[in-house]
C-alpha cells in the first residue's frame, strides 16, 4: 500500500537526464505519395468512417465508446423523412409471403436433396474394403444416418406443404406481414440470449403456407426452460412494401445458404454400440421408424431415441429456430415521424474479470456487432492459384473449420478479432464467408461475395498474403504489450479507459488499412515489385523479400496514425491518458483508510514488506511517464519502426506494473493454504523480481552516466591545468577567470560523476 511517497535522488536524476535527451525538438514529418496519390491520413468524417468500422461499440450509458463528446469513429443513424405512414400494400403481404414460401422452398428441397445425394455418393460402397476398422464403421454411422435423412426427406413436396412437419417452424416473415402492431422481446433459447426479437401477442394468430394456425409469439416452439419477456408497449409496423421483400429475400436467401448445415452436422451422426447397434438380416423387428437398410446391414436404433423422424426433427427444428431468431433480431422497426437514435444496449459487466482497479470496475463490456464488419473480398491462396473454384468447390465442402483457412485469405491485419472463412462456394464464382468473432462464442454472421477472381498471378497473390501476415505480426506487438493477444478482448483489459482506447486505435487503424488511397499504395507496391520473382519458383521461401516491401507500408500506417486525432488526443497519445486514468484510479485507493488499514492488516498476517507497494506505484508513475515522452517524441517519424518497438516496450512496462498492482490489491478475502494464497503470494514475488530488475537497470544507467561525467570532468581538469602551466609565464588576468570558471565546472562534473557511481554499484 502507498503509505509515503518517495522519489530517491537517484531516481529523479536519472529521470531528468533520460526526459532530457529525448526531447529534442525537431519538425514532424508526414507521408505524402505523389500528387496523384496523395495519401490523406486526416480523420474522416463519422458518416464516411462508419462504412470501414470495425464495429459498434456497447460501452457506457448511452452505448458508444469513448469520451462523452466523441463517437470514435462510429455514426449514429438519424431517419430524416418527416412522415412515417403504414403501407398501403401491408394487407397483401400475408398472401405474398405464402407465394413466395412455395416458390422458394422447392429450390430449398432440392438444395437438400442434392447435397444428401453428394455425401452418399462419397461414401461410397460399403463393400469397399477399407484399411482402417475404424475409418469403415464411422462410413457405416454416415451412411445410416444419411439414410434416415434422404427417408426424411422423401416425401415429394413435403417441405412446400407443410415445413413445419419437418422441423422448419417459419415464424418471422408471418410476424411482420400479418400483424400490424408488434411487441419487443428478449428472449433466451437454448442457452442463447436475443434482444429485440419482433413479436405479437399471446392471441395473435395467422394461416400458415399449410393452412394451419400459427402463434405468433413464438410459444409454439419456445417453451420450458426457454423465455421470452416482452414489453408492454406495442409498436406500430411501418414496415414498407421495399423492405418487406428485402427481409424476406434475405430470410430466404439465408436459409438456402444455410439449410446444409441445419440438417446434418458431424455430431448429429449416432455411435456403433451407444445410439445404433447391428441387428441381424432375418430379425422380427420391421418398425421402420427405428430401423435402417444399409447396403445389407440392417441397423436398428437404440431405445432412448422413439424414432428416426423424432431425432432429426429436434436437430433441425432447434437450428431454424436460432435462424428464424438470428433474422428477426436483424429486422429494425423504424419510425420515421421521430428522427431519433438508436442507441446499443450497453452489455453487462463480467463478474468473473475482476477490475484493474478494485473500487473502479468497468461500467460495460465492449462489444462489436458483425453486422456492421465489412464485407471484404476473398483471394485464394497463392499455392492454389492455378485452381478453379469449381475444383475447390467438393473440397472445401469436407474441409475442416480449421483446412477451410488455407484455402483464401482476406486483407484484415489489425482486427484480428473477427475471423473471415469462406465456407460454401456456389456456382458463378461465388462464395458464402462466415465473420467469427474470437472473443465472443456465438457472435458471426455469413454474407455471399460474388464474383470472385480467379487466375491472378500466384507471385501477386503470395506477396498480398505475405504483406498482409507481416502487418498482422508487426501490429499484433501493440496487443501483446496489453497483455492481449490476436482475439483483442477489450473487456479482459477491465477498465474503462483502457478499453475505450484500444478500441479507438484498433478501429483508426482498420480505417487506414481499408482507406482506398492505402490500398492503391498497397497494390502499386505489389504491381512494382512481384514480376521480380521468378514465375517458375512457386515453392520459394520469400517471406523475408515480402517483409522488407511490407515495411514501406507499416510505417505509412505508424505515420497515419501519428498524424490522427483519436478522442481529441493524438493517435499514439490516447492510451497514455488511459494509463494516467488508471494510474489516478490507483492512487484514490491510498485516501481510502478503510482500504488502506484491510491491506495492513493483510501484510501483517502474511508477513509482507509495504515497500513494495510504494516502490510499484512510483514504478508505475515512472513508467508512464517515459510512454508519455515517447509517444509525444516529435522526431518519431524519421525512425518510425525502432520508435513504435520502443513505444511498445513502454506500453508493456506499464502495463506489467497495472497487473502486478491488480492482482496485490484484490479486495477478495485471502486464507492461508489456499489457491488463492499461493496465487498471490506468486504475484508479490513477481513484483519483487520486476522492482529488482528496474534497479538493476537505473543502477547500470548511472554507472555509464556517473563514468562519462566523471571522465569529462578529469579531461577538463588535466586540460586546463597544461593550458595553465603554458600561459602562466603571460600573467593575464582573464587566463586565469578562465580556468578557475572551467575548473570549478569540471569539478562539479566529476563530483556528480563519483557520486552517481558509487549510488549505482551500491545498488
């Protein structure tokens, strides 16, 4: 605990001496390209920003990030038409729906047709002899269960008459074409939570493409452990006859894309001897519900599973219901009459993320929608370069999650956060990629990118890729000296001034990145440079050689962010402010006697040394002061890339001290002989080491500092006295004012000198 702050001479010293000779004051250059090129690195607007954000954010009350005064980089939508009136097509709408439903569901029938067609005819024959048992009887467990699944979906028009018999309980588009006032929900299914889910109320009802009466409110499939919570207010549905068919094209479109992965995923597949078991070929049993004919083999289905139809209808009726969700949640009821925001819902804090700073817990999660992620463009990989997509097309269908990657690649080297893979190929050059988000299980979004190309040069391809991957490792050291890695959780920094930051540097740097005049600069640089390569030499290692043509563009990001203004702070000076936040938030801890006397009396019983304490916090204060004068060094540009190693050394500094800090001031009780204990004792011993590692390092400052004022100072003397000794015989008055000047100055220099020696190997 901070009791007394002291600041040793030395320390003072060696701080004004370090402060000193790094602030030399030179003009700061900016990049510029040709005229032609010129490349603009000024902050856009917030309208024009919002297109290449990286996302919204969900902190604070009023759910943007950042200071009161400032959007980060983000827009908020305001509707401008004066008057808001409902359609005069709406009632035509429930008819439209039912139409469009038998139209596109028979092209849904056959997607699912065809691609249960496909996996069979890759199986194969089970006769086939197969080296491995185990590798044949997981054939046999597809085969069964794709089987069942063609069986299931026998019955010719089965998903045009009635979906819902089949597991697709189509609940969306009857909401928003049949009803005219509609009720917000939150609602949690199957472990999963969504907000703003449109429905009606509990006796609204509406004909569904079978005839039959369909609830409204999602009772008919949502129940038991399942809720919904709905407001009480109605709203009315504006929705126009344009936005009708965008949502409903979209729904469909979607579930096309989609539907494979409804219907049959890995584990759906049953185990020999746990689900299905061989039954031999002249058994009694001919329920065919719970019985398969597989090339011979008669498989029967274990007791707890009523039914093959039961099975696979719960497996798909659960998915469609998170799509049916996922597109409703999606859906934005705008009142047009009331040009008002729409503000994000800020997220709740995690309990389980203990803050920096005990008393000062984040106020929100950070959180970033996918939806307003940019759609970028796929490249192939430049070792399939040569391929058509066609050819990639029955491969990546088996791939892995984890095989898919190698397949494309995507320009996003500095929100790492969001993972793009492309998961389908279509015909017509066009593919389905899928937006994860690393950090947050669930969040990910597919979109369709048409019109891939294909054919480029593969030395074209390679360096695009290999650029990108050296902008990716470069900016990934500013996350790695937050203590955070390529997944970027804000929230795991656990204080608002740091979250918000990071956030606002991530997202002006993916501004740059995806800027157009970078990325003509990007792809000149590559046009310039990649007919060197030899054609032939596809297998060559040239990462190296694609490095140093990469530098040329990290350092115009370093320098566009140099020239930036992120919350009305300069680009690489935000996260000095957040750090001298928290370093505030720390120091408020030492006028709290209540916290103070809790932290003695945990010193007393673990027999630990305050000192410690004090030595951290004037660690800290030490620390953010050299990021502080290295972030505001006005020469940075001229060695751009040895300044950023060493802002991020800085960054990491400080930020191990906050760390140590946290995890020595938790507020949580601590018994001896506990996980806890040994946790945090481990902490005060890091701190120990790190404390004793800065000493050793200030004292070897002072030991080559103390030697070269020592040296000058005997230099000067011995120096003067042979200039005294030549002109004694001449007798002039300002010789000697002269030497006695110098004299007493070189004294001082070597007094300083032995005094700052012996304070360093003292230690």
């Amino acid at each position: 605990m901070k009791v007394n702050k002291n600041h040793s001479r030395l320390f003072k010293l060696i701080s004004i001496v370090t402060i000193t000779s790094s602030s030399i004051l030179l003009p700061s250059f900016l990049v510029t390209k040709s005229k032609d090129n010129l490349i603009n690195y000024k902050q856009e607007s917030s309208s024009s920003s919002s297109e290449t954000s990286s996302g919204g954010s969900g902190t604070g009350n009023n759910g943007n990030s950042g200071d009161s005064n400032s959007n980060n980089g983000e827009t908020t939508t305001f509707n401008t038409r004066r008057k808001r009136e409902k359609d005069a097509s709406f009632g035509t709408f429930k008819n439209t729906i039912k139409d469009k439903l038998k139209t596109d569901l028979k092209d849904i029938q056959q997607e699912i047709n065809n691609f249960i067609d496909d996996q069979l005819k890759q199986i194969g024959d089970l006769k086939t002899s197969e080296k491995d048992k185990n590798k044949y009887f997981e054939k046999i467990e597809r085969k069964t269960y794709l089987t069942e699944l063609k069986k299931y979906f026998s019955k010719e028009n089965a998903l045009v008459d009635n979906p819902t018999d089949l597991g697709f309980n189509i609940t969306f588009p009857y909401i928003i074409s049949n009803l005219e006032k509609l009720y917000t929900a939150t609602v949690k299914f199957d472990g999963k939570d969504y907000s703003d889910i449109k429905i009606g109320s509990a006796t609204d009802k509406a004909q569904d493409i079978s005839s039959k009466e369909k609830k409204l409110d999602y009772t008919d499939v949502i129940n038991g452990e399942n809720k919904i919570a709905s407001d009480n207010k109605a709203q009315d549905n504006f929705i126009n006859s344009k936005e009708f068919d965008d949502a409903v094209n979209n729904y469909l479109k979607t579930w096309k894309v989609d539907v494979k992965k409804m219907i049959y995923q890995n584990q759906d597949i049953l185990e020999f001897g746990k689900d299905i078991f061989l039954s031999p070929t002249n058994t009694n049993e001919t329920n065919s519900s719970t019985t398969t004919q597989v090339d011979g083999y008669t498989v029967h289905l274990d007791k707890k599973h009523k039914s093959w139809n039961e099975y696979i209808k719960e497996k798909i009726s659960k998915r469609f219901t998170h799509f049916d969700l996922e597109q409703n949640q999606k859906f934005k009821i705008v009142d047009e009459a009331k040009p008002t925001p729409t503000p994000t819902k800020p997220t709740l804090p995690d309990p389980t993320n203990k803050p920096l700073v005990p008393t000062s817990p984040p106020s929100s999660q950070i959180t970033q929608a996918v939806e307003a992620l940019p759609n970028l463009e796929p490249y192939i990989n430049y070792q399939f370069a040569s391929y058509d997509l066609s050819n990639l097309k029955s491969t990546l269908s088996s791939a892995s999650e984890e095989e898919k990657e190698k397949y494309f690649f995507f320009l996003n080297p500095i929100n790492t956060r969001f993972k793009y893979t492309v998961d389908q190929i279509h015909d017509n050059n066009s593919v389905v990629v899928r937006i994860t988000d690393q950090a947050k299980s669930g969040n990910s979004r597919t979109y369709i990118y048409e019109n891939v190309q294909v054919g480029k040069d593969w030395r074209f391809l390679m360096l695009l890729e290999k650029e990108s991957k050296y902008i990716e490792q470069e900016f990934n050291k500013l996350y790695k000296a937050l203590l955070l890695d390529e997944k970027i959780n804000y929230n795991s920094l656990a204080h608002d001034s740091l979250q918000e930051s990071v956030f606002s540097l991530v997202n002006a740097a993916t501004q740059i990145v995806s800027s157009s005049s970078f990325k003509s600069l990007w792809f000149e640089n590559i046009i310039n440079n990649y007919q060197k390569i030899d054609e032939s030499d596809q297998f060559g290692d040239y990462t190296n050689w694609a490095n140093k043509k990469a530098k040329y563009l990290f350092e115009t990001l370093l320098k566009a962010i140099s020239a930036s203004k992120l919350n009305n702070n300069p680009g690489w000076y935000l996260l000095v402010k957040a750090f001298n936040n928290v370093k505030y938030d720390l120091d408020q801890l030492t006028n709290d006697e209540s916290t103070y006397n809790s932290h003695l009396k945990r010193a007393q019983e673990f027999d630990l040394d305050l000192k410690y304490y004090d030595q951290l916090y004037d660690a800290l204060e030490h620390s953010i002061l050299k990021l502080s004068t290295t972030a505001n060094q006005l020469t940075k540009n001229l060695h751009i890339s040895s300044w950023f190693n060493k802002y991020t050394d800085d960054i990491k500094d400080a930020r191990e001290y906050v760390e140590i800090l946290r995890n020595l001031l938790t507020g949580k009780p601590i018994s001896k002989d506990s996980e806890d204990y040994k946790e945090f004792m481990t902490n005060y011993q890091k701190a120990i080491d790190k404390l004793n590692e800065k000493n050793q390092t200030t004292n070897k400052t002072a030991i080559i500092i103390g030697s070269i004022l020592l040296s000058l100072g005997l230099l000067f003397i011995i120096t003067n006295l042979l200039i005294l000794f030549i002109k004694a015989k001449k007798k002039n008055k300002n010789s000697k004012l002269i030497f006695i000047v110098t004299s007493c100055i070189s004294t001082i220099s070597s007094v300083m000198g032995i005094i700052l020696l012996i304070l360093g190997m003292k230690g």
